[in-house]
C-alpha cells in the first residue's frame, strides 16, 4: 500500500516560489494517486523567476541501495551556494547525509518534504540559510526515480 498523497500540507507561510511549486506538482497527480513524472513539468510553468532556484535529483536504484546524483543546479543556487554540483552524487560530497536522508523519505514515502532555515553546511557559506521544498517524481507513476528541489535564500 502506497501512502496517501494528500497528507503532505504545506504550512500557510510558504514563500511563493515555494508554493508554486507545491501547486504545479499537486495538480498533476493523478485521481488513481500517481505522481507527475519528470517529463509533466515544462518549464515554461516553473515562473522564470523560480527557475534559478531549481535543483533536479536523479534516483539511482541499486538493489536495495539508493544514491542520489544531481542533474541540474540552478544558477541563483550556484550563485547563492558558491559551487556548482551539477553531476555530483550527495554521498561523494561532505556534510549531505540529512539531504541524504530527506531524499531518501521522499523516495520511501512518495511525499514532499519542506525544511526552513537550514544552513548551508555543504558549502563554505554555512552562515547563509535556505528553505526548501522537494517534491517525488515518477516515470511511471509510482517508483519515484526524480527529485526537483525549490529553494529560497536567506
């Protein structure tokens, strides 16, 4: 049995890149409860203000084992985290493992996940602070094998 989608509330002072997120991702499961996959998103949709702010996950499945390669790092994120990771697996980098382990909730839940003023502890910038939204996606519905990320800076 698959958790219910429509537990996941996001809190009522979400920003609004974030927010917009939560709606587009929301409004394209399915009534059987199937999550949008990757290829539902068109960017155009995103708010080209939002965009820079987007990181995209890929789900690498190897038994039971779950690592986690970053597709796509928004540039307002390069410029906000002082590194781009476009090609890096988390557990490669240092200081990842509560990213790891969020990642790894979204995959087992199907759920988004939203945290609020964390540091930066993966970069040299750990005096700044983000919040995030991260919502699962599926190719076929079900087996979450994506993640797009939307942050915002503080």
């Amino acid at each position: 049995m698959t958790p219910s989608l429509a537990s996941f509330r996001p809190p009522e002072n979400l920003c609004p890149p974030l927010k917009h997120l939560h709606n587009l991702w929301s409004g394209k499961i399915t009534a059987e409860g199937r999550l949008p996959a990757r290829s539902d998103f068109d960017p155009a949709e995103m708010l080209a203000a939002f965009l820079p702010y987007i990181t995209l996950f890929d789900v690498i499945r190897n038994g039971d084992n779950l690592r986690f390669r970053i597709r796509l790092v928004g540039t307002g994120i390069v410029e906000e985290t002082g590194r781009d990771t476009t090609g890096n697996f988390l557990d490669e980098m240092s200081n990842t493992s509560q990213i790891i382990g969020r990642a790894q909730w979204m995959v087992e839940n199907r759920q988004p996940i939203y945290v609020e003023n964390q540091p930066l502890t993966w970069t040299s910038r750990d005096y700044k602070h983000y919040s995030a939204l991260g919502v699962p996606l599926a190719s076929d519905g079900i087996t979450v094998d994506k993640i797009i990320y939307q942050m915002a800076f503080s």
